[in-house]
C-alpha cells in the first residue's frame, strides 16, 4: 500500500514538472512560433516573402 502511495505521488510530481515546463516554454517562446507561422502562412498564401520584423503574443493580454 505505501508502495503504491509513492508512486502516485511520484506520477503526480513528475505530471506538475512537466506542467510548470510546459507553461514556462510557451511563454519564452511564445513570440518566436507566432512570428514563424505567419511569415510561413503568409509567404505560402500570397506567394510573397513575408518577414515579420517583431511578434508580441502575450497570455496575459
């Protein structure tokens, strides 16, 4: 029974890591992935280079 206890307890630890991990890695390079699709939809759609100078893509806002 405590054997069991610790591993759950261990799932649940490593789930959380790589919840904050994830979360952490969306919001560091959250700019850098919006900027990439649309230069690369926009390039594809209007058969133009496409550059996008800055992206500002923020959960918060």
């Amino acid at each position: 029974m405590r054997r069991l206890i610790k591993a759950i307890l261990f799932l649940v630890v490593v789930l959380v890591v790589l919840a904050v991990v994830g979360i952490v890695g969306a919001v560091l390079f959250a700019d850098r992935v919006v900027r990439t699709a649309v230069e690369t939809a926009g390039t594809r759609t209007l058969n133009v280079r496409v550059d996008v100078g800055r992206a500002n893509a923020s959960l918060l806002s």
